[in-house]
C-alpha cells in the first residue's frame, strides 16, 4: 500500500519523534527532583546566620524543660518528684499503681526489654546534650551574629551542657561525654570515668564563667532585664561553686561561693515566701513557665486538693514523708511556710509548699528556681568546714537559720559541722531538684539511711540501687554501653 | 450493532451508514431495542460486549440491519439511485448491509430487475463495473471502496463455488461483534505455518492463498474463530467477547491485557464481588481473595486503619505499602498526622507504615460503589513499570466508566445492621468477688476501704449488680443505610456515567455517633470522528462527616468490674462515683464520649486520559491526574470531661486541625503497536512527573468559658498553634516497556525506567530498575493440543525484576530545626524556642528488591477447572529505615540504608471450578491460598548491632524472642519458665532465657468462595481462613494479674492455682501491690512474654453471604423496569477459632470487625 520512500520517510519522522520525546523527558526528570526545605522548619545553616534563631536554640531548651510534665519527652521536670520518691523525702500515695512512681519509690527500678523505669533522665538530658553540641558546634563557624550574642549563647550553650552531665553523673554514675554532634562518633562512645565527666563540666563552667554576660538578658540578648531567666555568668560561678564541691576541691568551691555571695545583685530573701516567687533577690537563674494558665508544675503536682491525694500517679502523687516532717527543728519557719497540709477523712497529709500556687489561670508570680543563693551559703559553709574555718562556716549557716527563724548552730567542730550542714541542706533544699538524693550519696550516709527507708517503703535496699538503671534501648543500640551494676 | 470501518486509511472522515431491511434509521442508543427485535439469542452477549468495550465507536449516525438467512428477493427498478436497491435487497432479505452513506454519491442510477434472486446476485448487478467490493459474513454485507484503485471488481467471481479453485488474495478485517476494527489481531493458516496480523484498522491481507483453507483469527479478549474462506477473497470477520475469565480484561500499569496473555502475577477482584460486601474501606472487600495479599483491619470503628500487605514484609520496619493507582492517579497510603501524641486520636487505630502517628486509611474515602475493579499486581514484571512506588506491589482501582447505550438508570437501597463479631466471656460478679477476696487472701490481706470499693460496695459500686460492659459499651446496634443512584449512557463517540451515593452508618457505641458519607462519581470518554483523538474524564468526590468517642471504649468494657458504679446519676450527669473525699472512685468511660472526634473529609480524584494518533499505530498520550484529600478534625474536652477533683485544674480545650493532602501528575507517552506475520509488537516509552504535598496545621484552643462555644475557636482565650506541617515529595520517572508476543504462544514483555525522587540527597536521587516476564502458552502447541485434549488451557511464565523504595520521610537528608511543640504555650522571653528536629543523612539511597517468580496456569475440561500456581522469591536489600541508634547520640534514630537483606518466597494457588452446570443450575468453586515464609537472609555484624536482640539469621524478620512457658509450680502457685539450660526458673533473665522464637507472620491465609445459581438466585458463601501467632488474652488487653483490683478478668483465669499441688496453667489470684505478699508482676509480665502469652490462633470466617434474587423478565415488563434485584449481605456473620481472645483478626485491646447484616433492592430504571 505504501511505496518504500513513504515507509523511510515515516521512520524518520517516527524516530525523530522518539528522539525529542526522550530527551525531553530525560532532561525534565532531572530538573524535576529538588524541593526546597519546608517552610515549617529551617535549616541548621540559617538557624545559627541570625542573632534571633541562634538564640532560638537555646530558648528552645529552657522553653522545654520548663513545659509541663504531662509531656512524655521531658523527664528532666520529674527530678525533684522521681529523685524525692527514691530518697526519703516523699511518701507514695498508697493507691497510686503507676509502675514509674512505684518504682522509684521502692528502690525497685527496673531496665529489661518490656519494662524500663528509671532511664528517664539519661534518655531527656542526652537530646538537650545534642542541641548544646549542635549550639557550640553552629556557633564557632564564621557566622554573621552579634558577637555579644555569640558570645552570650556559647556561654549558655556550655553552661547548659555542664548542668546536664552533672546531672547525669550523679544519676548514673559514668556515662558517656558526647561533645559533639556526630552521631557515628557518639553512638560507639562507651561510659566515660565521672572524674573525667566532672573535669569536661568545669572545662565547661569556666568557659561559660568568662562567656556569659554579668547583666540579665532580654530575649534579643542586647539589652538587660530585670527577669532572671536567662543563664548569666552568676549562674555558671554557682554551678561552678557546687561542682567543686562535689568534687571535694573546697579552695575553688569557697572562692566560687564567695564570688556569688558578694555580688551585690543577689541577696537572701528575709521572708521565706519570698524565696520563689518570680525575680527575687536570692534567685540567681529561674524559669519562665511557659504553659498559658500555669506558675509552676511543681505547685499544681505537690499540693494536695481538699480531695485528698490521687490515685493517678500524674496529678498529686505524693506527699511529705515522715522522714522530711521530723527533720525539721522545732520553731523552723520553713516547717511552717515551706510545708502544708490538707486534711481528707481524718487523715492528714503534708505537702512541699515552696510553690503555692496551683490555681489554673491564676496571675503569674512565682518561677521555677533552679539556683538561688542559699545553696551557696550551704556550699561555702561545707567548703570552709573542710577547710576548717569553723567560723566563717558558722556564719554562713547561721544566715541561713537566722532566715528559718533558728538559733545558731551548737555545731562547732568539723564533724558535727558537716552533720549539721547536711541536715540543713535537708530543710532548706528539700523536694527541689534531687539534692536530699545527691546529698546522700556524696556524704556517704545513703547506704545507711536507705536502708532504713527503703523496707519502710516497701523495697529492699541495696548499695547498688543509688545509681539509676540505663535505658535498655540503649545498652540494645550500643553494645559497648555497659548496664549499672545490679540490674 | 454497528460497523466501522474502511480499507482507505484516509476515509475515516466518511461516516458510514448500515441500512436496516425494515426499519427507519435508528440511533446508536437504540441498538438494544433493534437487537432483541432482530436477534434476540443475540442480546445478552452484545450488551455485556458494549459494556466491555471502552474503545470508542466509530461513528456517529450508523443504521443497524438484523440477518435472516436464505432470504430471496423479487426487484424491479428503472434508474434508481443504488442506494434504493440495495436498501430494498436488505429489507426484503432481512440481511444486514452495511456501507457508507456517502459511497454511492455521484454514480448513475441503475436499473435492476430480478425475481427470486440471491442478495449476491442483486449486489452482483447493481455494483456491476463499480469500484466497490463487497464481503459476506454471516450476518452482514459489507460495501466498500476497492483498496487498490487498479483492481478490479471480482466479488461475482470470488462468490461463485467453484470446484478447483486457483490461489487468491484474501483481504479481510477483523471487528468485533459492534464493528470496532481489532487491530493487532492474528490471522493464521490452519496447517500451515502461514499467517498474518491486522493493522491498526483491523485489515488483513494473504497473498496466494490456497482457496477453500480455513483461517483462525483470534484475538486478546475474544472468542478464536475459524473462518472457510469458500473462495471469498474479501472478507469480514466479526469476533465475538471470550466468556472465558481468561480473557477477561486485566488492568496493569499504564495499559491492560488478559489472563490469558499475562506475564505478570496479577489477581482482580470485580465490582460484582466488592457490591456484595457491606464495607466502608474497598481494601477490606479483598480480604481473603486475593493470593499474596494480607489485609488486616485495624479495628471495628467505621473509618479505621487497614493494614496491607502483598507478598510479605520486604522491608524490615518501615515502608511496606503498595502503590495505590486510582484511574490512573497516584493515591496516598496513609493519612497525615499533625496531631501532638498527647492529643491524637487512637479510636480509629495505627498504622503500621511509615507514619505511625497516622490513623485512619486514605482508602476509606474511596466510595466501593464507584469501583468497576481493583487489580493486584504483585511480581516485578506486572509492578516494574510503576518503579520504586510499587516495590511493595500495587493496587489499581478502576472507576466505573460510561457505556454505549441508552441511558441507563439504576438505583440501590440497603439498609442494615452491624454489631461487634467476637465476645469475650468475662467474670460476672459472682466470679469476680470470689477471684477478688482470693487474691486478698493469697495476699495475706483483708480489704480495705480506700482501695478495695469494688467489693466492699463503697461509692456505687455494688457487689449484688453484675453488669455487662461489652453490653454496655460496645453491645449496641449500628444502622447501616445506603442510597447509591447512576445514570448512564452514551453515543458511540461519547459515554457519560454520573453517580451519587448516601451511606450513614451508625457506631455500636453508647450516644449519638456515625459516619456519614455522600459521595458522587463521573465519568466521560470522548473520541472526535477520525478516531484520532481520544478523551477520557473521570472525577470523584466524597465528603465524609465522622463523629466517634475519641477513645474505643473496647478496651475500657474488658478491663471494667461487673461491679463498677452506673455511667449516669439520675439527674442525667455522668456519675464518678465520688469517694468520701469528694475525688472519683473511677474514671467514668463515657467521658470519652464527651471529649468526642469529628472528622470531616472531602476527598477529590480526577484524572484525565488523551491520546492522539500521529501515525498508524503510533499514539501520543498523556496522563493527567489530580488527587486532593482535605480534612478537619476536631476534638472537644469540655470540663466535664475531667473527674470533679480535678476541674479546679483543669481548662476548657479544643482541638482542631486542619491537613491536606494532594498529589498531581502528569505522565507524557508514546505508543507503538506493530503487528507483524505472527507477532505483535507493542512500544511504551513515557515519563512520570509526579508531586505530593501535604499541609497541615493543628491547633489548640484553651481557657473557653462554656462548653457551647468550644467549636468555635474565637471564643478560646489562648490559641496556640500545636503542629505544622509542609511536606512536599516529587518523584519522576523515564521508563520504556516492550511487549512481544509470538504467535499467541509466545510472550515477551521487558521495560526498564530511571526512578528519581526528592528523598534523598543529590548524589542518589536517580536509579534504574528494569523487569523482565516471559510466558508460554504451552497448550497452542500441536503435539499438545492433540493429545492432551483435556487440557484447554496451559501457560508457564515467569519474570524476573528490581524495584526500589524511597518510603522514608521527606527531607530526612537535610539538618532541620523545628519550632518547641508546647501547648498552649507562653512564649519564653516572649520568643519561640527552636530544637532539631533529626539527625540528617544527605547519603541515602534506594532500596531495592529483586523479585523472581514463576507461574503455572492449566485449565481443564474448556477450562471449567483452572488451577494457577505461582511461586515467589522476593528478595529486598539495602533496607531503608530508621536505624535505632543509643539516645546518647541525641536521637533514637538516623534514616539509614542497612546493609541487610530479607527474602519473602510464597506459593500462592488458585483453583477455579465449576462443579455443576446443568440447565439453570450452576455452581461454581474459587478457592486460593498463601503459604509465605519470610526469612532475614542476610545481616553483617548483626550480634554487634542494635538489632541482636530482635533478629536472627534465617528467622522471619518479626519473630518475637520469648520465654518458654513451663505451667505452674504446684507448690507456690507462680509461673515458672524454661531457663536456657532448660531448667524451671520463676525469673528468667531476658538477656539469655527467651530460647523461643514465635513468628508472628502467618502461615498460610487464604479464602474459598461458593457460588451457586439457579434461575435468577445467585448465592455467594465466602469464607475466609488465616494462621497465625496473636497475643492472647495474656498477651494483650485485659491485662494485669488476675485479682487486681476494680479489673476484671476472662473466665478462663478460674482455672487457676489454689492451693499446693494444684496443677494448672493460671497462677494463683494475686492483688499484685501487697505489702504482704512478694509482687506476682514479674512473673505476669514474663507470661506475656513467653510462649504462653502469643498463641498460634487459626480462625476460619464466614466473611461473607450474599443472596440476590433476580426479578422475572415479565414482572419487569410490567413495571416498566430495565432490572430488579432484590438482595441479602451479610459479613463477619461467624468465626470459628481456637484463638484465646476477643478477636483473631484484630486482637484483644480494640473493637472487633462488624458483623453487618443487610437487605437492598437494586433497580434499572
């Protein structure tokens, strides 16, 4: 039907055809695939190219420990219940069947592939690590910030840092020192010795110490403000103060106290309600709440409504042991301001009243304290005793009982000083942040007071209960992590 | 009946016209009305023809003329147009002659004068020395142009028998039985080796061929037929639609093809069998019936997620979804999640894919009304040409389409009833006290009033009340009611279906709760005169509107005391049973369904097909097609949704988000169809650009001061935005696809693409897959036809190919930071913290995996038994996933390619037979089974890595690492397990005990479908069967030791220890947290994990009964009616198990499918 010159003249077209349809789609396909990043969120670069989403990294950080405690994520905010619970300052409500505050309460923690309590802190504190990491890491590269708030954020960033991993050294013993934010370097790290974690938080504290600003900071990190919620270099001289001190290095942990307890921005609270409310004299670093409607967590979780205690281990849990109730001397006014009670049935139950209001939508007054100037007195008095200046080590502790409404101390040698102190430091530190745990452990009284405590709560003690569980996840996800011994 | 077409290839442009012996021209819309006149055995097969038929007609204005054979005619005309005589020949013949109306133009008129004359010898005088040829085949005449203008006229000739004729030319075309020309049809010598194929307008041509030979002509789809040439040199074939399911036409990617021609592995499931289901989800009409497809549904709830899976598990965590095609148009796999965890919605249950946040199922928006058939194409060679999105397979659902025909209108109605399929026989009061004081006992306890209420009958819970939960709860009846109307209809050039459908399905829970759906669906296929251009529109729409407790209150009804108090105080409020202290004894189940969920979705598909034909054979096409899926969700929390004690504390919330999802595409190709002596060849090369994005936003309104303006979120007076999301994909694809099949014997199918996708960094964004079938028809062969005549039907293929996966997250290659999610949050500072969102890895690359698989398909006896049998290797390696890393690193994970290989193989049979065909009586068996076996072929390093504990070399990839459950120990009463010296241990240790490897992949699934016809009732009992491991009763919800308090327990727990010596497998009633009695937690924690708590549970379904009645012919006529079918569904009606639980399918902690029961009529107007 066709002539050949017809059937080669459609091949040509036919392949011409071919030809242009495949290059044409082989070059669109090309060009196709790239897709900007999403505009809901930005990418590591431009976070760390303006003074705004630098310092964005950080906020993000106070931001999330001061959010609520209901978030799953957030462990780091149950500090001062899980810690407590361990200790002997709280008691569990007996209704309570939650596995997390029951095993924390009976010294009963437990790290296996279908139930794990106890690696909270270590699994909230390491993802805060990787922002600081990523902060320190983003920060160094030539950047086009402000170098005041370069210089304000990497001295956040270390001072962030150095926080967690004392945390985490006195949870759980070694652990790993991540200091970097490469994931192939730190998955393999094994637990380092905590001298060595200890050194890397003052390497930290002491950068931080010269980094951060004097002056309170506004959001903008350019101009000062009176709200006391930004880390300053206040705050890394007291965290320093406390580190020496854990470290037994008692010279630097009196200078470092000294150094606080002189500035003349700080000054302890003659009224013991005072002490938490928002901005006051004694707080040296605080957090902002964040969530609408609410002070503090620890008010709404601690006391105790006309209803009586919870049986949901996420609403009011617990309340003060008898152990907390008979430390306190007679006439201590923080018996009387820091303590309530409610009575439900003729029971009467105790409650931390540090924090007072619970109230939703109630105006915001009080702050999250994380450090504030009494411990540093407590530090430099400790400091002194081991240096044997009973004096000075008297004075500082008597500030601190002349406040609660106290006589001086009858301590006055060194034993029955650091007794004193200790027992001080249990009255004046109580249900904040874990010190009544860390103290035990550090003076060496652990093994002999839990094991009283622990069968009056129902577990059995033993030494190795002091250091937390790992993960199991992780001892799964990196085999040269080794499990605290006794789980 | 129509007929179209013309040995000039430029002569499209002339319409043609048929004229009819007795009647006035008719439309094309009118064809049934004339065939059931003209031929009425005719019918049925021609109206299921021009269902089948989507090619378009030729024509526009086409007359119909019916046969009648050995007719004579009696003629006498002086100088009359031709046209006359032969419309008279016709009508007083009563044979059909068929020409072009526009082919007689200009000639002389004719003079004719005949008496009792054949219609040869009146064609034979009036076309005398006219440039016509004319050709006879049965039913039809058919007048044409002579190709060649050189010839001349022969048909007197060719006509005439003759006893030795000399070798002739034969000419003919192959159509079907409405005249569509069947191009590519093959054209043999019977013994001969000889033999050609019709081009592109169903013509053929042999030279010197022996007179008086028959031709076989047979074609995809259609009915062989041989055909006496007798000495005609120019012939008409008409081909009728195969009846046989082997030429049933099977949709696969980017084109169709029949079972019979098939190299793939590809199952499809028709609209007829996905009508008799009463299902919200289309996916769930497939359970059972396809070979190497697992569904399972996530729970009873209307709306819920579905789990899929074709061929096995090829990817060790995530992303194991097949491809969903929609007409065309990509479809999305899973549903978006903006929800923070605290607020998401767990009634309609996960995911198992990529998103495990995500609830619900894309496919529930899909109305099955609508559906015309879902194909499932499984092995490299069916999905290749798909690429990297079908890796894990692909499900192609088709829309129904307009016909041909005239308008047609048919309306349904079914209403039903659903309730929950399995129960659980649980404690009444009486065992539950008895099991409660044991426990206190065993304890060394007595009760006590501030925790022990349950039975002392303190607060309103009552100990003489036995109360029945899952009566109470998830007891009561859900309606089920659907309206679903279409009209259809259309010209030869144009066909139209509209469809609309209402369904409003109520939920088994206590209150007001539904779904309710309206969904409308169309469809318009255009074709211009000159065939050329071809136009195809479908759209679909659905907007559903689903209210449900944002909690599955199944959960809550097992573990509730028969004791518990009362849900309502008189007064109508809910009651919390308030203890002395004024704070609730209980959490009251029906604050869920206060704090309720309501979902609405819109959901739109439209895809748009045209082609055009640029050169014989050749077509240009593009795909377009545009998918949007819009939904809002909004969950309220009124205060009195808190217990009383905490509504000092707590704030009015509401949540409402806000996500869409839509994808558009656009796929440029080109086709070549060739036919060559004995072969055909058809060219695919085309391109896929393809783009998804995903917005949404989640947002949370708190501190409202009434509960009546919490949808309202200007009434909230702090809004805080809780999830955004951005997500945008883009994939393209450069692929090609030959098929070449040899003389009907022979099948060759190869195509290769290059697969790029936005997922991964620069340097991987591209790879390349290709996939080859073959396939021999073993029963063409002669020494096989000749003595194997049982045999009708045999074929053996198998393919061999890679496909790849990207199924990770989006952007996982780029270091992101992401706002804090806190709400409702106070900015800090007044400024908005940022946090990394991931740990980036720019070196992603692609999955891959390799599929080899081999088939066997025989038919018997004409194929009335018809065994397919299909074997797999699936091989997937490179794993995309989300490698589990120490939280040390900042992360539990990085997306990572793990350099690990898993292998799915399966056998995978079908048989098909018709047991009885006797008069009006058939019945007609379909059964299919699945035996996979997956196995983790290959892991480097694996007892170094994370991954030690949960794999093992040469075990499936999720086998559970449990204990072995040794009984009780007759003298304390506690579990003891096998220690991995083999010793009895009450604490084994996990690290080294758990010596038992269960796999939780079944073992063997599949379905067995009976129908039977008799008359006009056709009954359908479908029954389907699956094997494997499922937590039980210990293993899932109700948990807890048995004697805990305020939670109740199966009865099958009263089999427990009770004193020394006992022998039993429950161990001794226990109030768990004395502290007087060592904590039984442990040993009750190990029983779940042990062998003990995940149970081989096999369970046959009787998924599903139909039985329609098909009205009489003559109550139709009478009332007017086109069809009438009056109709019963049932589905879920029974299981028989041996599972220890509530529900063998969905397990123990969620609602169980619905056993739904509903009546209908189906009506053609």
């Amino acid at each position: 039907m066709f002539t050949s010159n017809v059937k080669i003249m459609r091949l040509n077209k036919f392949i011409k055809l071919l030809l242009a349809f495949i290059i044409f789609l082989f070059s669109a396909c090309q060009k196709f695939i790239s897709v900007a990043p999403p505009v809901t969120s930005i990418t590591s670069t431009s976070a760390y190219a303006s003074d705004a989403t630098a310092a964005a990294v950080l906020t993000g950080i106070y931001t999330d420990i001061s959010g609520t405690l209901s978030t799953s994520v957030n462990k780091f905010r149950f500090l001062s219940l899980y810690a407590g619970l361990s200790a002997d300052e709280f008691t569990l409500w007996t209704n309570i069947t939650d596995n997390q505050g029951l095993l924390y309460y009976t010294n009963a923690l437990i790290s296996s592939p279908n139930l794990t309590v106890g690696g909270d802190f270590w699994s909230s504190l390491y993802p805060y690590i990787f922002t600081c990491n990523s902060a320190v890491e983003g920060l160094n590269q030539p950047a086009t910030l402000t170098p005041a708030v370069r210089k304000q954020l990497l001295g956040e960033a270390k001072f962030m840092r150095a926080l967690f991993y004392f945390y985490l050294v006195n949870l759980y013993g070694d652990v790993p020192l991540a200091l970097g934010s490469d994931y192939e370097v730190n998955r393999k790290l094994p637990r380092s010795p905590s001298a060595e974690v200890y050194k890397q938080i003052i390497l930290d504290l002491q950068s931080a110490d010269s980094l951060l600003s004097p002056e309170y900071l506004d959001g903008s990190l350019l101009s000062t403000t009176s709200e006391r919620v930004r880390p300053t270099q206040a705050a890394a001289t007291a965290l320093l103060a406390r580190v020496y001190l854990y470290m037994g290095d008692w010279v630097n942990a009196e200078a470092s106290a000294t150094a606080v307890i002189s500035n003349p921005a700080y000054s302890l609270e003659t009224d013991l309600n005072s002490v938490f409310l928002s901005n006051n004299n004694e707080a040296i670093w605080q957090l902002q709440p964040v969530i609408f409607g609410d002070n503090t967590e620890e008010a709404r979780i601690f006391i105790i409504p006309p209803t009586g205690p919870s049986d949901d281990f996420y609403t009011n849990p617990v309340y003060l042991s008898k152990n907390q109730l008979a430390a306190f001397e007679p006439n201590d006014n923080r018996r009387v301001n820091w303590v309530d009670s409610s009575i439900v049935s003729n029971d009467t139950f105790y409650y931390p009243y540090k924090y007072k209001v619970n109230a939703i939508g109630s105006p915001v007054t009080e702050y999250l304290t994380v450090l504030r100037l009494a411990e540093q007195y407590l530090i430099r008095a400790e400091a002194r005793t081991q240096q044997n200046e009973i004096i000075g080590a008297q004075i500082d502790i008597n500030a601190i009982r002349s406040r609660a409404g106290l006589q001086n101390t009858i301590a006055s040698d060194q034993s029955s000083l650091l007794t004193a102190i200790l027992h001080e430091r249990q009255v004046e530190l109580f249900t904040e942040w874990g010190h009544r745990w860390l103290d035990l452990k550090r003076a060496g009284t652990v093994n002999s007071v839990m094991s009283i405590v622990t069968p009056q709560k129902g577990g059995t003690w033993n030494t190795n209960w002091q250091w937390y569980p790992l993960p199991y996840s992780d001892l799964q996800n990196a085999p040269q992590l080794k499990q605290n011994s006794g789980y | 009946m129509t007929a179209a077409f013309s040995n000039n290839k430029e002569s499209f442009k002339d319409s043609l016209l048929i004229t009819k012996s007795y009647c006035k021209a008719m439309q094309l819309t009118d064809i049934k009305f004339s065939l059931s006149r003209a031929g009425s055995h005719l019918t049925p097969k021609l109206i299921r023809v021009m269902r089948l038929t989507t090619v378009l007609l030729l024509t526009a204005c086409l007359h119909v003329s019916a046969k009648i054979e050995g007719q004579t005619v009696t003629l006498d005309f002086t100088n009359v147009p031709i046209q006359k005589v032969i419309d008279e020949a016709s009508k007083q013949s009563g044979i059909s002659i068929i020409y072009n109306e526009t082919l007689f133009a200009g000639l002389s008129p004719v003079t004719v004068k005949l008496k009792d004359a054949t219609i040869q010898d009146v064609l034979k005088a009036c076309l005398k020395d006219q440039p016509f040829i004319y050709s006879f085949e049965g039913n039809l005449i058919v007048i044409k142009k002579e190709a060649s203008s050189s010839a001349g006229l022969k048909p007197a000739d060719s006509l005439a028998s003759s006893s030795l004729p000399p070798p002739i030319d034969i000419r003919g075309r192959v159509s079907d039985s409405l005249g569509n020309p069947l191009a590519g049809a093959s054209v043999s010598i019977k013994g001969s080796k000889r033999g050609t194929t019709t081009d592109a307008n169903g013509n053929f041509t042999l030279v010197a061929v022996k007179d008086n030979t028959t031709l076989i002509i047979s074609y995809t789809g259609y009915s062989s037929k041989q055909f006496k040439t007798g000495g005609k040199g120019e012939i008409a074939i008409f081909l009728n639609k195969s009846n046989s399911p082997l030429d049933e036409i099977q949709v696969i990617a980017y084109g169709t093809t029949t079972q019979r021609f098939s190299t793939g592995n590809i199952s499809t499931v028709q609209a007829a069998d996905i009508a008799k289901q009463p299902v919200n989800n289309p996916l769930l009409a497939l359970e059972g019936r396809v070979p190497g497809l697992f569904i399972t549904q996530g729970n009873g709830v209307p709306g819920s997620s579905v789990t899929v899976q074709i061929q096995g598990q090829n990817s060790l965590i995530n992303g194991n979804n097949p491809f969903y095609v929609v007409d065309g148009v990509p479809y999305f796999a899973e549903m978006l999640s903006t929800f923070s965890s605290g607020f998401s919605n767990e009634v309609l249950g996960g995911n198992s894919g990529t998103n495990s946040s995500s609830v619900g199922s894309p496919l529930n928006f899909i109305n099955p009304a609508d559906i015309e058939s879902i194909t499932v194409l499984k092995d490299a060679d069916a999905t290749a040409i798909y690429g990297s999105r079908a890796a894990n397979g692909a499900i192609i659902i088709t829309t129904k389409k307009g016909k041909a025909g005239p308008t047609q209108v048919q309306i349904g109605l079914q209403t039903g009833w659903g309730t929950p399929a399995s129960k659980l026989k649980m404690m009444n009061t009486e065992q539950y006290l008895t099991m409660r004081h044991e426990a206190l006992k065993n304890d060394n306890d007595i009760p006590n009033s501030s925790r022990d209420y349950d039975i002392l009958g303190l607060y309103g819970w009552d100990t003489t009340r036995s109360t029945d939960w899952q009566k109470v709860l998830i007891g009561g009846t859900a309606h089920f009611n659907n309206i679903n109307a279409t009209v259809s209809g259309g010209t030869g050039q144009t066909q139209f279906i509209v469809g609309g459908t209402y369904q409003n399905e109520t939920s088994v829970f206590p209150g007001n709760f539904a779904d309710k759906r309206g969904a409308i669906h169309f469809n318009i296929n255009t074709t211009s005169p000159n065939q050329r251009f071809k136009f195809q529109f479908s759209g679909s729409y659905m907007n559903d509107d689903n209210h449900l407790p944002r909690h599955d209150l199944t959960a809550t009804a097992l573990s509730l005391a028969p004791t518990a108090p009362l849900l309502y105080n008189p007064d109508g409020t809910l009651n919390w049973a308030l203890k002395n202290t004024g704070s609730s004894s209980w959490n009251n189940p029906l604050a869920y369904t206060i704090a309720s969920f309501e979902s609405k979705t819109d959901n739109l598909i439209s895809s748009s097909q045209m082609s055009y034909r640029l050169l014989s054979g050749l077509d240009i096409s593009a795909n377009f097609g545009y998918a949007k899926l819009v939904s809002n969700t909004y969950i309220p929390y009124p205060l009195n949704f808190n217990a009383p004690q905490n509504i000092p504390y707590s704030l009015r919330i509401a949540d409402y988000s806000y996500n869409t999802t839509s994808t558009w595409l656009i796929e440029p190709q080109l086709n070549y169809k060739k036919a060559f002596d004995f072969s055909k060849l058809e060219l695919l090369l085309g391109g896929t650009f393809q783009q998804n994005t995903s917005e949404g936003q989640a947002l949370e309104g708190t501190g409202y001061n009434s509960d009546v303006v919490l949808p309202d979120i200007r009434s909230a007076s702090s809004i805080s935005a809780t999830s955004s999301l951005d997500l945008t994909y883009r994939y393209s694809a450069f692929f090609g696809r030959i098929n070449y099949i040899v003389k009907d014997k022979f099948i060759f199918d190869l195509s290769g693409r290059r697969d790029g996708s936005s997922r991964f960094g620069t340097d991987n964004q591209f790879h390349n897959f290709g996939a080859l079938g073959i396939a021999w028809i073993f029963s063409e062969e002669k020494f096989i036809r000749n003595n194997l005549t049982f045999l009708s039907f045999g074929k053996l293929r198998a393919s061999y190919g890679t496909t790849g996966s990207d199924q990770i997250g989006d952007y996982t290659y780029l270091n992101l930071y992401n706002p804090v999610a806190i709400s409702p949050i106070v900015p800090y500072q007044g400024q908005l913290g940022i946090e990394p969102l991931s740990l980036p890895n720019p070196h992603l690359q692609w999955e891959e995996t390799k599929k080899l698989q081999g088939g066997l398909e025989l038919g018997f006896i004409k194929d009335r038994i018809f065994l397919v049998a299909n074997y797999i290797v699936n091989r997937t390696s490179n794993q995309l996933l989300y490698f589990p890393l120490p939280i040390v690193t900042g992360f539990t994970s990085i997306s990572s390619n793990l350099p690990a290989t898993v292998q799915n193989t399966a056998w995978e049979l079908v048989l098909n037979t018709v047991n009885i065909k006797s008069g009006d009586f058939i019945w007609k068996t379909n059964f299919n089974i699945t035996i996979p076996n997956n196995k983790l072929v290959a892991y480097p390093d694996l007892a170094t890595s994370p991954y030690a504990d949960i794999y093992t070399i040469g075990k499936p990839i999720n086998i559970t690492k449990a204990f072995h459950f040794l009984g009780v120990d007759p003298a304390t009463g506690i579990y003891e397990f096998a220690d991995h010296t083999g010793h009895a241990t009450k604490t084994p240790d996990y690290t080294v005990d758990r010596t038992v490897d269960i796999n939780n992949f079944p073992s063997f699934y599949g379905g067995l479908l009976n129908t039977f016809n008799y008359k006009g009732f056709e009954l359908d009992i479908f029954f389907q069967f699956t094997d494997r491991y499922q937590p039980n009763t210990f293993g899932g919800i109700p948990g807890g030791t048995p004697g805990l308090r305020r939670l109740n327990q199966p009865v099958t727990v009263l089999g427990r220890w009770e004193k020394q010596g006992d022998i039993t497998s429950i161990q001794r009633f226990s109030t768990m947290l004395s502290p007087n009695a060592p904590s039984l937690i442990e040993q009750y924690g190990d029983l779940q994990s042990s062998d003990a708590g995940i149970t081989s549970s096999f369970y046959v379904r009787l998924k599903n009964i139909s039985l329609s009645y098909q009205v009489p012919v003559k109550f139709m006529q009478e009332h007017h009616l086109q069809s009438c079918q009056l109709f019963i569904h049932a589905q879920n009606l029974l299981t028989f198990t041996n599972f220890n639980g509530l529900d063998p399918e969905t397990g123990n902690g969620v609602l169980p499918p619905m056993k739904v029961v509903t009546v209908g009529i189906q009506l053609g107007l």
